[in-house]
C-alpha cells in the first residue's frame, strides 16, 4: 500500500488514521469512515483527508485499495471441503445455509411493511442498479411487472439518473447494491429524492451511503458479514433471495390485482414452451 511510502507527508492527524489502517487491515476495511475516525480519535475530515493526501479520491477508494491489499493474503474461514470440487461446492453452500437466520435479523416490520406499501402505491417505479447488481434490477423489475406491479428497469446508469430526475411525489426509486457505495446508485437515488420520490433501498451494509439517502432501506448481510468479501466475490444470493420473497409479499398484499397480471404470465408462458 501506499501508507509506507508516503508516511513523511502526513499531518499528525492524518498518521493517525494511516497508522490505524496499517496496524490492522482486516478491521479496517469493515469501517465507515466515522467508525475509523473514532478508533485513530479524530474527526472524519481527517479520514477523508488522509485518503486524498495517499492519492486516492476519498475514503471509499481507500477502503477498496485495503480490501485489494487483503486479497493477496488467504481468505479466512474458507470452507474446507474434502479437496474435490464437489466438496468445495458443498461446503460452500453450506455456508450460505448456516448465514441464511442472519438474512432477516436487521429487517424489521415497520420498515418491510413501509417498502410494501410504497411499492404497491407508487404511480411510478424506476429501479436503480449498476455494476454487478445490474442483474439484480433486471430480476426484480420483470418479478414486479409479472405481479402487476409495472416498473422501469435502464441498464444504461445515465438511462436512470435521467428518468430519476424526472420523478416526483408520489414515485418511487428502488435503488438496488451490495455495497451500497456504488456512484451510478447513489446519484441516481440522489436525484430521484431531490425530485420529490420516495426512494427504497436494499443493500448489505447498514453504514453504507446508500442507506443515508433512503427514506426506507432494508439491510441484507451478505453471506460472509463481510465488506472486503463484498468487494472480491460480489455475491447477491442474499439480496436476490430477499427481493424474491418480497415481490411474494406484495403479490400477497394486491390480491386480485396481482392475480390478474399472473394469469397472464401463465397464459404466456403455457405458449412459449415447447413439446
């Protein structure tokens, strides 16, 4: 990392925080930058500072430059499996089996029942997700149209930060990332809140930016808990499976509507298959 070459041009405070960083990689890429400014005991410019004085644009690029750095290293509580590939595979999604309680533990029912109710109210839905959640948007947006529930998926991120922008009272932007740190995300969500939109977020990490731009955010611990995994295997099982049963909720809640728009499907589906 760059902490070591470029110790010497650090303020006082700034050392502080590159010496927390250093001593402790590991804990460090699990921080928002307030939670790392309370273990060097400064202020959070001073993470922020720190970050651009290292060369990077600001502390989530550090962030990322740590977990890269940790990638080197061996992943922990790796699932061991019995040597083959098959084992491998099964250990692993063992693993997601144990963490599948976990899920669910920071969801509660006012906040679900307060992104049902927007979904099911909205006049207009656009769904916002980039990079490696793009797939997720796509699921979830051909999920909700099949329920009755039209909404609007662009894969191009200006696509959306324009129809973001063109929201209202009485809209809704579902803003869809892992991290919850990703920029196309977050100016789009952005846009859709100044524009007067309820905005909807599900993301892994309750500190994540995404989280402070959403009037409702339900939060999905990835398989792991962890952030640096968050970077380096970009999982969305959590999140998809999330997303699955929430439409199911919604179906629930829209009743003979819902029930409509999935006589359709079937009759369509009962079209397209093949002897």
């Amino acid at each position: 990392m760059r902490i070591a070459a470029l110790a010497s041009s650090l303020q006082p405070s700034e050392r502080r925080v590159a010496d927390v960083v250093a001593d402790d990689l590991a804990r460090s890429v699990e921080c928002t930058a307030q939670q790392l400014a309370d273990l060097a005991g400064v202020g959070r410019a001073s993470v922020v500072r720190t970050a651009r004085t290292l060369g990077y644009e600001g502390y989530p690029q550090l962030r990322v430059a740590v977990a890269r750095e940790l990638a080197f290293g061996p992943a922990p509580d790796a699932p061991a499996g019995d040597g083959t590939a098959v084992g491998a595979l099964r250990a692993a999604i063992e693993t997601f089996g144990r963490s599948l309680p976990r899920m669910t533990a920071a969801l509660t029912e006012d906040a679900v029942e307060d992104f049902l109710g927007a979904l099911d109210t909205a006049g207009r839905v656009v769904v916002a997700a980039s990079g490696l959640s793009t797939p997720l948007g796509l699921d979830v947006a051909m999920r909700l149209g099949a329920a009755g529930r039209p909404c609007e998926f662009l894969p191009d991120t200006l696509a959306q930060h324009i129809a973001a922008r063109q929201l209202g009272p009485g809209s809704v932007c579902l803003a869809l990332s892992g991290s919850g740190a990703s920029r196309p995300t977050l100016t789009t969500a952005g846009a859709a809140r100044d524009a007067g939109a309820h905005v909807l977020a599900v993301t892994s990490f309750a500190g994540s930016p995404l989280v402070g731009i959403a009037h409702t955010a339900l939060v999905v611990p990835p398989v792991t808990g962890s952030f640096r995994d968050e970077l380096l295997h970009t999982s969305r099982a959590a999140l998809g499976l999330v997303l699955e049963h929430l439409v199911e909720l919604l179906v629930e809640r829209r009743g003979g509507r819902s029930a409509a728009a999935r006589a359709a499907v079937l009759a369509v589906l009962g079209e397209s298959l093949g002897e």
